[in-house]
C-alpha cells in the first residue's frame, strides 16, 4: 500500500510543481480578477474627467437647448458644441479627432425631430445610445404636445405593463433569484467543462507517455497497474480541486468586493448576487465526482495507446460525451425545469453538469441530487472495475493501437 501513496503524492507535487499547472492558475485567476474589476479598469484608462465632444448643427434654430438640458441628466461626460461652421469643416475636425461626432438635427415633413450622426465608425457606442435616447424622449415630448397630451398622459402611454410570475411550486425560485444564481453557475459549469477535459487528457497522455518512453514496464515490476492507475487518477484529481479551490476563492474575493459594480445590462440577466456555501459545495461535489468518472474512462482509453499522437484520436468520443453534457446545461440555463433536463440529469456522463444546474438554479427535493450523486458514484465503480481490468492488459500492449477493438485484447491479457 505504501507504493500506492508514494506514487499518489508523485503524481499530485509534479503536477503542482510544474510550469505549466503555475502559469494556468495564475492566468486564470488573474482573468477571473479581471472580468471582475472590469469597470474599474475601464475608468482607470478614460479617467473620471473625460468628456467626448460633439459638434451640433442646429438647422431648427430650436432643438439644441433641449437636447442639451436631456444629455445633462443623461450623461454629464458627454459636451454638446453648438456650432455654425459648415458640414465640410466640421467633418475634417472630426476626422482629426477634435471632435467625437458631428450631429445635424433637422425638422421633418411632420414636425418631429431629425438627426443625422456622423462619426469615424458605424460601430454603436455610449454616445450614440445617449444621444438616441434623449433624441427619443424630446420627440416623445413633441407629439404629445401635438396630440394635446398632457404630460400625465404621456406617461401613462410609456408607462411598461404591470407583470408578475407567480409559480405553483411554492419553492420555486422568483425572477430574481434565477438570474442571482444564473451567473454563478454559469461560470461553474464552465470551470467544471474545462477542468473535466483537461486533467481528463492529462491522465490518458501521461499514460500514453509512459507507455512510448518504455517507464511503464519498470514500474509494472514494482506496483501493479491497478495501483498505479488509482493513484494518478486521485493524484490529478487532487491537483484540481487544488486549482478549483484558488480559483473560487479568487472569484469569490473579487465578486464581494465588487458586488455593486456589477449590475446592468449583461449581470441583469447573470448576477452574482446568490453565491451560498451550498451551491459552492455542489459544485465541488460534481466536479469531483465528474473528474473520477472521465478520468477513470481516460485512464482506460489511454492505455490502450502507445504513441502520445494517439491519445486525442483515442479519447475523441469521451470529449465528445463532456461537450454533449455541456451543451444541454447551457440550454438548460434558460429553461432547468424542463422535461429535457430533468431526464439527462440522471444519464450518468451529464449529470455533473447537468444535476448541478438544477440544483443551482431551481429548489428541487434533496433526494434529487442525492440520487444523482449516487448514479454517478454506481457508475463510477462499475467503470473502475471494468477499467481496471482494460488497464491491466492494455498497458502491456505496444505498436499502434488505436481501436476500440484492442478493448478485447486488453481484457484477454489481463486473463493470462
């Protein structure tokens, strides 16, 4: 037994020693730092003073006073210039970078406002949206007064509709909740694609490696192959609840403290704000279980190769399964209470994805993620036991193998 953990710590320290494993982290957790810290960043180069200039012509004699009191309450960094230099000269200065835009507003046929932007590029910005915006609410204005509406009756017209969900579950999360939890999970089913497939890999080519450089024959003499499979298994998987655990506490460091900076637009429908202990232990929980079976799969298709350029034609389908699983908790993110869902949570290869976003998103029954877990620990041991014996033969055949058939030939070696 004493083998057993030798190799166990050799293959945890020499995946956490290596460059590689370092310079992942890091980057990693200095992206998950940065998507946090973006708005920061981004003040940090505009600087708070910064204002864009844009030049107006004003052909209606009218406009400009209101839309420049709108853009006032809109966008304080942004200066209107009322100018009567002509179009051409105006469209050099914008050109040269004196100005950020130039916009000609105009009357049309029925009295509404009319604008017309021109800028170095069509590509849409903050000025832009602002100045359509404030454009928007002035014309809203004017058709009303041409309507004889009150300002009462405007807003009753703009006002939105009145609408609430109600569920029949009495557990079932509100609107809010969803989108609290949809981001985090969202992020964590990431993390749990990516890592699954990448120690998945490192397992079958670290195999596959000793395999080519003939180590395998001398470690076979002092540990049996079972042996040495478990132990790279939970050696790796060490490694990644290693990196999972400076991940999340990155993550988690950097969402508190930037907790209300981070609303609107794309954190309205994926917000942070339901980052619970539970949610954090089930993702753990998934990923572990998810990592031991692919891993215990990758070990098995691994050792049916000899060359290292083998490994990813070998393990092609495995990935396959992981993009699979993938690709319906992504779907799931809009729709978790579906049938759909509910069923693939319980296929053994989706279930640490796919259990873990109902569990993150929905306020299913305890004995459902129970059950989950217990399908996949069912499926686990029934893969070791089966991979164990594909293991036992397989690291002892060489040339070019690269078929599913060489399964059988593994377990008739392993009967001799």
């Amino acid at each position: 037994m004493s083998n057993f953990w030798i190799m166990l710590g050799h293959a945890y320290l020499s995946k956490l020693k290596a460059k590689s494993f370092i310079v992942t982290t890091i980057l990693l957790a200095a992206g998950i730092a940065i998507m946090a810290n973006i708005g920061l960043i981004i003040d940090s180069f505009q600087g708070e003073d910064r204002t864009d200039q844009v030049a107006i012509i004003d052909e209606t004699g009218q406009l400009f006073p209101v839309l420049e009191d709108e853009m006032n309450m809109l966008n304080e960094n942004i200066d209107l210039v009322l100018t009567t230099a002509s179009r051409v000269e105006l469209e050099t200065e914008v050109e040269a970078g004196t100005y950020a835009g130039l916009l000609i507003l105009s009357f049309g046929s029925d009295q509404l406002p009319t604008a017309v932007y021109i800028s170095p590029s069509l590509s849409g910005n903050v000025i832009t949206s602002t100045l359509q915006a404030a454009l928007g609410h002035i014309q809203s204005t004017i058709a009303a007064s041409q309507l004889d509406l009150s300002m009462e009756e405007l807003a009753l017209l703009n006002a939105p509709v009145m609408f609430t969900q109600e569920s029949l579950d009495e557990g079932a999360r509100s609107a809010e909740e969803l989108n609290q939890a949809r981001g985090i999970v969202y992020i964590l089913l990431f993390f749990i694609y990516f890592s699954v497939i990448m120690y998945a890999n490192m397992i079958a080519t670290e195999v596959a490696t000793e395999k080519s450089s003939r180590v395998m024959e001398i470690l076979i003499s002092s540990v049996s192959p079972v042996k040495q499979m478990f132990a790279k298994i939970i050696g790796i998987g060490f490694v990644g609840l290693t990196q999972l655990t400076v991940l999340l506490l990155v993550g988690y460091l950097s969402i508190m403290r930037n907790q209300e900076a981070l609303v609107g637009g794309f954190f309205d429908v994926f917000g942070f704000g339901d980052l619970s202990a539970a949610i954090i232990i089930y993702a753990i929980v998934f990923f572990l279980l998810g990592y031991f079976l692919y891993a215990t799969l990758a070990a098995l298709l691994g050792s049916l190769v000899s060359r290292i350029e083998d490994v990813q034609q070998m393990i092609l389908p495995m990935t396959f399964l992981v993009m699979i699983g993938f690709f319906i908790a992504m779907f799931g993110l809009g729709m978790p209470e579906s049938t759909f869902v509910t069923v693939t949570s319980y296929i053994p290869f989706f279930t640490p994805m796919v259990m873990f976003l109902r569990v993150g998103m929905l306020n299913i029954p305890p004995v459902e993620p129970i059950l989950g877990i217990v399908v996949l620990l069912v499926s686990i041991v029934i893969l070791a036991i089966f991979g164990a014996r594909i293991y036992r033969g397989g690291v002892l055949m060489y040339g070019k193998s690269n078929s599913f058939k060489d399964i059988k030939k593994a377990i008739e070696l392993t009967k001799k």
